[in-house]
C-alpha cells in the first residue's frame, strides 16, 4: 500500500487534515481505531463561541469542513456579544452529537481520494529523518510521503475518578500505548497534560422548570459563508441555566481527597480557563454560587451535559454532588465525570507549518499538539494538511499571520511559546481583534483556500462579487451629498440624529453611532446582500479604529518581514544574554517578529540580533 | 563590543577627585601598564589598590585603582577605575596614557549602553544611569538615583496593574459573555477608571517637565538693546555662582556663554547670536531671529536701562516677550528715568556694580520657577524625553478614550485603546510582550465550563 498521506486518527483535525489531502487529488488514507467514533465530541456538545466561533468561520474560508458539518447538525445557534462591537461578536452552535458524526463520515466517505482504515498505529517509518510512512499495531506497513498525526487525547490515555485509574480512551476506547514512546525516541519531548468532563444526566430525572431557559437565537444563522438553507427558528433545543448549592459546595469540601486530583493521583497539568468544579471551589472560596448550563447532546439519546460541572470525583460523591443541585434532585446518572491524562508533544518543536523540526513530511495537530477544544484541533489539522499538499507538491507553506486569523494567532503561539497547560483561544490572544472579525473572515482568507484549491468556482464567484459590491456601495456613499435643506433634515431628526448644517456626505453621516446603514435607505439604494450592507456599515462605522488596528499590524508586520536564515547560529552571536541564546537555538524562530515574542528574549537581545543580521546581509 | 573603552566619568574640574574609567577584556591589562604599585593583573576582583601613574618612570599623579573583574559589574566586563586627583590636566593625561595603551574612547553613554546590551540593567535604569551620567548638579544627581530605586517603575507599574485588571474584566465579558456573576464592565465604570489614572498621569507629566529643569537645566536668553549691560549681568552670574566650566559634548545642542548652578539648579546662558558683540542684536540678526531664539529659550531676560527712558527699540522687544520672561532694569544705582507703569511682565531693578545687585533678579526667577518646590527633593518623575513622550502618548489615548465614549463606541473597541496605554506604560519601563493579561484573566476570575 502507498499513499501520498496517512492522517493518523479521526477527531476534529484529522478529518479537516485527510480531506485536505483527498480534495487537493492527494491519495489520503484516514487511519481510526473505531469508524463509529470519527469526528466524535467526547466532551462539551457545541461548536463556537467567542474566538472559537471565528475559528470555525476561518476554517470555512480557507475550505475546511467544520462550519458545513455543525450547519448541518446544530441543536439551536446564538450570536454571542452583540450587544458588544462587531470585532467580538462569535457564533456558537449546540451540536447533535450523532448527527455531526453521521454527517463527518458521510463527507469522508464520498471523498474518492480518501480511503479509511481503522487500526492502531503503534511507530513510524523514518529514513533519514525523513518521514516515509507508519506501522500498525499488528506489524503491518503502510508507506506515504507525509504523515499527520492526530491523535488526540489518545496517547497513553489514562481515565481517572476518584483513586480509579485505567488505561483508556474516551468511550472505553483503546488507548494508544507505544507511539507515544516511539516519538520520545525519536527526540520529541513528550509533557503529560489532563483535561476532564462532567456528568452526563438522564433528561427525563431533571426537574426544569427550576432552571432557567436558555433559547437559541430567533434569527437564522450559519457558520459556512454564502449559505442560503433555512431552518425554523422555534424548533431550536434549548439549553438551562441552573447554580450550584451551599450543599454542593460542602460535599466537594468535604471530599476533596478523594477527587483524582486533590487527592494526587493526576501526573498531568490541566486547563486553566476549564477548571474542575472542585478547583473552581477551591480557589475561588469566597463564591458563593457557580453558573452550571444544561445542555443537549443529541435529539437521539437523553443525554443532559453539565457544563461547568467537570469533575474526577469518585462516583458515590459525583451522585451526592449531582443531587445537591437545583432540578437534580433525583437525576440518574448516565455517564459519570472523569478526568482523562494523555500525552503530548513540545509544540516548539514544530515549524510554524506545523511539520515538525525533527522529522521532514511529519506533521502533528490537535490535542499531541497541547491544545484543547474542537474548533483549535480542526484548524491545525487544516492547516497541516494544507501544508502536507503544499510541500507535496513542491510549494511554499502557508503560515497564516497574527493580523490574519485567529488560526495564526493559534498556531504561532503554539510554536513560538509552547504550552503549559492545554492551550484555547482566546480573544484577549489575539493583538488585533478588530481586524479578525466573524463577519469578515471569507474577505481575509478565502483567496488562499482558492489557490489551495478547497474552494469552489462557485463560491470563490460569490466572494468577488461581495467585494465588488463592498467597493460600489462605500463608493456612492461617499459621492452621496447631503444638502443640509429642510426636508433632509426633517428626515434625520425623525431618525433622532442631529440636523446637518453642512453639506454632508453618506458616509460621514453614517459614522454617526445612531445612524444604522438602512436609515440611508430614503436616500440611495441599498438592496444589497445582508452581509454586504453590514461589511460597509463596520468598516465605515469603525474606520478610525481599523485604520489604528492596520497601523499597529503593519508596524508588526515590519518586524514579520525581517527573516531570520535557517542555518543561524546563536553562538556566533555575541551579548545576547545565555538564556536568549538557548531559547532561540531550541525555537530557531523564522522572523525577528516571532523572535520577539519567545519568553526569555529581551528588547536588548532582539538589538543584538538585528545588528547581526544587518552585518551579515552586509557581508 | 570586543574593544576596551575609556573616558573620564566623572564631570571636569567639579570635583576633588575625578575617576577615569576603563571597561573591556584588556582593561586590568592596560590600566596596569601605566600603573606603579602591586601587579594588577594578579590582584583579586573588586579590590582598591595604591599607587601612581607613571609615564616612562615619569609620576603623574597619586591615584587609587579600583580592579573590578567580569561579570559582577556595571557592564557586566572587566571594569578598571582609576581615582585621581581633579584638575583637568591631571586627568586628561591620564585618560591619554590610557588611550595609547589600546583603550579606545567611549561614545557618550556607551558604559551604560553595554550594561544594557549585555543584561545588566533594564531600559529604565540604562537611562536613569545616562542621566546620573550627564547630571551636573547635586539636584539631578538626586532624580536619577531615585529614579534607579525603582520608585518610578513602581508607581508606572501600579498604573500597568490597575489597567491589567480593568482589560481583563473586560475580556472576561467577551470570551465568557454568558457568565453572569462576573460584572459587566460598562463605559461608564471605564470612564472613572480612566479619570483616576489620567489625572495621575497628568501630573506626572508635569512633574517631569519639572524633572527635565533639574536634570538639563533652564535655558537663559538674555536680549536687550546695545550697551544696556548685558554682558555684565552675565557675568554677574557666572562669577557670583559656581560656574560650571565643562564642555562635555553632546550636553547641549546650544552654543553655551556660560553655565551656573543657583541653588542646585543648571543655567545655561545661551549665546542669542552675540550677547558678548557690541552691536545691536535687533538691527544685526533681524527681528525673526531674537523670536525664535527667545521661543526657544525657558526663560527670557530682557535687559533695559533704569536712567533711559523706554526706546522704541525696548518696546519692539518688550512686545515679542514670551511668557516666561523678566524685564531687567540695570543701573538702578543711577536716577530713574524708565517708566514701566504701562508694562505688565515682571520688573527687577538690578546693578551689577554692588555685589549682590542682581539678588532680586535670581530671586524672581527661583519664584518663577518654584525652586522651593523642586527642592523638596522627593523625585519620582520621567525624566528623558522618551519617557515624558510616552507617558504624553498614554495621557493622549486616555483623551481618545474618553471622546470614544462620548460617541458611544463599544466597549471591547474602547479596550483597544486601553491596551494600548498599557503597552505604552510597558514601553517606558522596557518589559517584553509577555501573557500578563491571559495570566490575570484566570487568577481574577473563576471560568470554565
């Protein structure tokens, strides 16, 4: 057998990973150790959400899956922060768990180019460092010329709950025990991380009606762009708000260690922004109550997802937590919490393509990589994906930058600062949000999704379309003059907004906070696509601030643009302090602009550095 | 960097003692070839060692050497200082005999520019140290060594705290926006944030400008027509004061007649284009020429005769005056003819025969220039130009702030802003891009799901 990739397991990246390689014409084989359990959520059921959600609308853009998938399963959509401005607002979608894995594998198995095969792999096939395919747990080899691995929380899995442990998987799925091992060999430095979820509750033993109602939005939304499906609003599954009890409180107080990790039974470091609910007691003693949703899973099974409520306490007192709460009086358990360990990479030793430095053809994504959450892996398996092809094919990679995608954001955070705790994203990580919006995320990243090849005539059509509809509509605004005479003002006042003295044209009217782009409607004609209409409104609206936000990137982009040679060598470089010598040789960064962002390398390092660069350019 | 470097580190002739320094791989090397005394090279690090300079047996002077070895010192690289006695041809002579014995002379600042480069100091305390090498009067002195205590990181980094805990509330409603214990932070609550931290700022940046008279000194313009005394009064203040006689360049971008010290304080009497000439600095160089020179100075000195009546040329003068000036009368030992009652700038009557004459003029100007103030001593300001002008950027964008929330633009738009204030305020004090925020996003706050 021979193909050009092996995407080594089905989660989240390495479905976007394996179509990448089957839509480029790549001949891609999909190795999972259970079919049934490909684009799986083993934890919370949704899809989106602040940073996440433009993640989701990035992956559309450059031709992944992610956002058609959830458009075809969600349980209901929300449109959080609009009452913020428009850089922050992000979509969120409750999932059907069974739906988004019906559909995923659907997709999969369509794509002529893909072939899945489910098997563990247990090592690698390299020469000379260079990466010529994997084998299975039974001995077999499989020869490629690039590898993704995607293994997810799968390496070395280890469940934990209370004093229990057992080598496992999510879903009593086998774990992978020896690749892990393999990879140390070769040089990786493996850390141990944990993440944890909470209960799943039988819906019919929940009381309801002493929670709060959480309903999805009543207007349509999607995450995949140009998408003209309809879906009927009021027949969206809600979610329920509840809070946790003095009760609750005292019982997890009370035994605290007994939980895996109070009481010193987890090796592995776990997420800060997804504390255990006993954590979340312990160090922020002084609350008196913690916000708990209940969430759907699926309209095909009655599972109720706690969220909020992750927890590695032993199952007698994981029944006595659950009752505590307001509705659960009598809940029935139907899956209890458990914390899971796993292993994963150093992602610093990755290049910014996500291939790693070690071994060429060899790329990773996802959970290996340290970070957590659906939306984070699917974006790395992309992005290796699309790197996997790009050299395949004897091109340069795509690294998207900072001031372009959240994904850049991601992905250079990962190789420039590695993790210590299981990485999410974050709004508050990304320098210019405003440029990296939701709305506009097809407007930033689609050419590259066409020039990949992941995106179709049809709607790279639609794109160009909205530009030049973007660049009309911003056009006759400005060429609109307002005359300040009677009638016109009348007219503003109705839409109380202070009367014009000069002539003033529609697009500085429209800067006006109050003034709403269809309030021009009376004066020019704006039967334009929503997403048109909205694209002007922002960027005339926050002009001044995204003119700020460019500056600041181009100033960045400035320090990009200095490239730092690959065969440097920091040794030769004199009064660059020690530690900044040892952090630059272990992250060999590409551009003095990702130098500058490594831990331990001072303003006065980075002096030195570009001193000897210009020397050596002088050379 | 691989070079030694020289130069004489303390000011010329103010002192009693004056210190050549030496830094470099080949500083115990050099310095011990012109010494006679013990061998340098073998003595232990930071010792002080008796001796003399000697060239070709020829003593030049009797001098302690301290040997200070590699790392543990201020460029963190063999440092040598050679403690001689004062006087400027003493210790010019000794620099020289360091010079020809391989030491190459330092660029201004460039001890401190190795400190800096090879991780000694941060950026604040490289330029505290700058200043506390230029400082020339016991005041300024004063402001870069407290400057070196941390007092003014401190007081930056609490305003760094406070905005770090502002912007992480605020994250923390964009990235958690369903949480609903956590307060909303609204523009308003932004807005008395930002009040506070202005109004601070705003006074540090006037209190660095006061810091800037105490470090660089006040600019001294004095005009007048010919032969009303000018020249006198000048050098009234250079021989009643200490005059400082250095000419360090690259202290000023002005021509300097002459510096004095008044209480603590620099004077530099900048040359106005010929105080010193005989001719008529109105009729020679123009009117133009006298404005800007006066624009260009802290304080200007207009100088007129008590026994003449006003000129047209005075009031030519005395019209073009700029705020910070004081109308001179000399020769108050002679009849007054003058008639000042339609001026309203501030009027001393002076003469420069009698010894103290000019004490009314430097009383008003240690009014004008609240020199009791400045002396209370408690230093805590900015106090080179690249601090003050990010600190008047941060105070900048907090007016932006507070335009944007009259417009009523949204709040996670506003913290753009906000953000950049504190990365301003990082700026002055040097630190790196670091996870600060993400780091107090999760000690704040309890999340997750």
């Amino acid at each position: 057998m021979n193909y050009d990739i092996i995407v080594v397991g089905g989660g989240h990246a390495g479905c976007e990973a394996a179509l990448v390689g089957a839509r480029t014409n790549h001949n891609t084989l999909l190795i999972t150790s259970n079919k049934n359990n490909i684009a799986d959520m083993p934890c919370n059921p949704s899809i989106g959400g602040p940073a996440k959600g433009i993640v989701v609308r990035e992956i559309a853009a450059l031709g992944g899956e992610m956002a058609n998938n959830i458009d075809k399963s969600f349980l209901q959509m929300k449109m959080l922060n609009t009452k913020k401005g428009p850089a922050v607002r992000a979509l969120r979608a409750q999932a059907d768990k069974i739906t988004y894995k019906k559909e995923m594998l659907k997709t999969l198995e369509s794509e002529k180019n893909l072939t899945i095969l489910e098997a563990m792999v247990e090592d690698l096939i390299i020469d000379n460092d260079v990466i010529k395919g994997v084998i299975l747990e039974n001995g077999d080899k499989i020869s490629s010329k690039a590898v993704v691995l995607t293994t997810g929380t799968y390496l070395k899995g280890t469940v934990l709950y209370g004093s229990t442990k057992i080598s496992s998987g999510p879903h009593d799925e086998r774990p992978s025990k020896f690749l892990s091992d393999n990879l140390k060999k070769l040089g990786f430095r493996i850390k141990r991380l944990k993440t944890g979820t909470p209960p799943r509750i039988e819906k019919s033993s929940i009381d309801f009606s002493k929670a709060e109602l959480q309903p999805g939005d009543d207007v349509e939304h999607f995450f995949s762009f140009y998408n003209e499906n309809h879906y009927d609003v009021t027949k969206q599954i809600p979610c329920y708000l509840i809070y946790t009890t003095p009760v609750t409180h005292q019982i997890i107080r009370d035994n605290l260690d007994k939980s895996s990790m109070y009481g010193g039974y987890v090796e592995g470091v776990g997420p800060r922004y997804c504390p255990s609910i006993e954590d979340k007691i312990v160090r922020f003693s002084d609350k008196e109550r913690h916000q708990l949703f209940l969430e759907p899973e699926s309209i095909f099974y009655d599972d109720i997802y706690i969220q909020g409520f992750s927890t590695s306490m032993p199952h007698d007192i994981q029944e006595k937590m659950v009752h505590s709460l307001p509705g659960l009086e009598n809940a029935v358990i139907n899956k209890y919490a458990y914390a899971i360990e796993y292993d994963a990479i150093d992602s610093t030793q990755l290049k910014p393509t996500l291939e790693t430095k070690i071994i060429s053809g060899l790329y990773t994504a996802g959970q290996i990589n340290g970070t957590s959450g659906y939306e984070e892996a699917a974006c790395q398996g992309l992005m290796a994906g699309i790197n996997a092809v790009l050299k395949l094919d004897g091109k340069e990679g795509l690294v998207l930058k900072r001031n372009e995608a959240y994904i850049g954001v991601l992905i250079d955070d990962l190789v420039t600062k590695g993790v210590i705790d299981p990485y999410r994203l974050l709004t508050s990580r990304a320098e210019y949000r405003l440029l990296l919006r939701h709305d506009n995320a097809d407007l930033r990243l689609m050419d590259y999704g066409k020039s990949i090849g992941l995106i179709s005539n049809t709607q790279y059509n639609k794109l160009t379309n909205k530009r030049k509809n973007i660049n009309k509509l911003i056009k006759d605004l400005k060429e609109y003059l307002l005359n300040p005479n009677n009638e016109n003002n009348q007219y503003l006042e109705s839409i109380n907004t202070p009367k014009i003295v000069v002539t003033t044209s529609l697009y500085d009217l429209l800067k006006r906070p109050e003034i709403n782009i269809k309030d021009l409607n009376k004066f020019i004609d704006l039967s334009y696509d929503e997403d048109v209409l909205e694209q002007v409104n922002i960027n005339v609206k926050y002009e001044g601030y995204i003119v700020k936000a460019n500056k600041e990137a181009e100033k960045m982009a400035a320090y990009e643009n200095i490239k730092i040679p690959d065969n440097i060598d920091y040794e030769q470089i004199h009064n660059i302090a020690k530690e900044a010598k040892q952090k630059l040789s272990e992250i060999r960064p590409t551009s003095i602009g990702q130098a500058m962002r490594i831990s331990g390398v001072n303003p006065s390092d980075i002096t030195m550095l570009m001193v000897y660069l210009k020397r050596k350019n002088n050379e | 960097m691989n070079d030694t470097i020289t130069a004489i580190s303390t000011s010329l002739g103010v002192g009693a003692i004056s210190i050549v320094r030496i830094s470099g791989k080949d500083s115990i090397k050099i310095a011990n070839s012109i010494f006679k005394g013990k061998d340098l090279t073998t003595v232990d690090s930071h010792t002080i060692n008796y001796g003399h300079i000697v060239d070709n047996n020829e003593i030049i002077d009797e001098i302690l050497v301290s040997v200070m070895k590699a790392p543990k010192t201020f460029t963190c690289e063999d440092v040598v200082e050679i403690n001689c006695h004062g006087g400027i041809a003493t210790t010019n002579k000794i620099l020289e005999l360091v010079l020809l014995n391989g030491a190459r002379l330092a660029e201004p600042g460039e001890f401190t520019k190795r400190a800096f480069l090879n991780g000694r100091i941060d950026l604040v305390e490289a330029e505290s140290v700058m200043d506390l090498i230029d400082a020339k009067t016991e005041q300024s002195r004063k402001l870069s060594i407290n400057q070196l205590s941390g007092k003014l990181s401190q007081i930056i980094k609490n305003f760094r705290q406070q905005l770090l805990e502002l912007l992480a509330s605020i994250e923390v409603n964009i990235d958690y926006p369903e949480y609903e214990d956590i307060e909303v932070i609204t523009n308003n609550n932004i807005k008395k944030e930002i009040a506070n931290i202005k109004n601070e700022l705003l006074n540090i940046i006037n209190e660095s400008e006061n810091g800037k008279i105490i470090k660089t000194g006040i600019k001294v313009a004095i005009i007048g027509r010919p032969n009303v005394g000018k020249s006198s009064i000048l050098n009234r203040f250079l021989d009643e004061e200490k005059a400082i006689v250095t000419d360090i360049a690259g202290t000023t971008r002005d021509i300097v007649e002459g510096q004095a010290s008044i209480d603590g304080i620099l004077f530099n009497f900048v040359d106005t284009a010929g105080i010193r000439e005989a001719h008529d600095i109105v009729e020679k160089i123009g009117i133009e020429k006298s404005k800007r020179e006066m624009d260009n100075a802290d304080l200007v000195l207009l100088v007129v005769n008590n026994n003449e009546k006003l000129s047209d040329e005075d009031i030519n003068l005395i019209n073009l005056l700029p705020k910070k000036s004081i109308i001179v009368v000399n020769k108050n030992d002679l009849k007054q003819e003058i008639d000042l009652s339609d001026i309203e700038h501030d009027c001393v009557f002076v003469n420069t025969v009698q010894f103290n004459g000019i004490d009314p003029l430097k009383n008003k100007i240690k009014e004008m220039f609240n020199f009791e103030q400045l002396n209370r001593g408690d230093f805590t300001y900015l106090s080179n130009a690249r601090q003050i002008s990010l600190a008047k950027d941060a105070y900048n964008i907090i007016k932006d702030i507070e335009l944007g929330i009259e417009e009523n633009v949204p709040t996670d738009l506003i913290e753009i802003d906000i953000k950049r204030i504190w990365e301003k305020l990082g700026e002055i004090l040097g630190e790196t891009y670091s996870d600060e925020l993400i780091d107090q996003l999760f000690t704040q706050f309890c999340l997750g799901k």
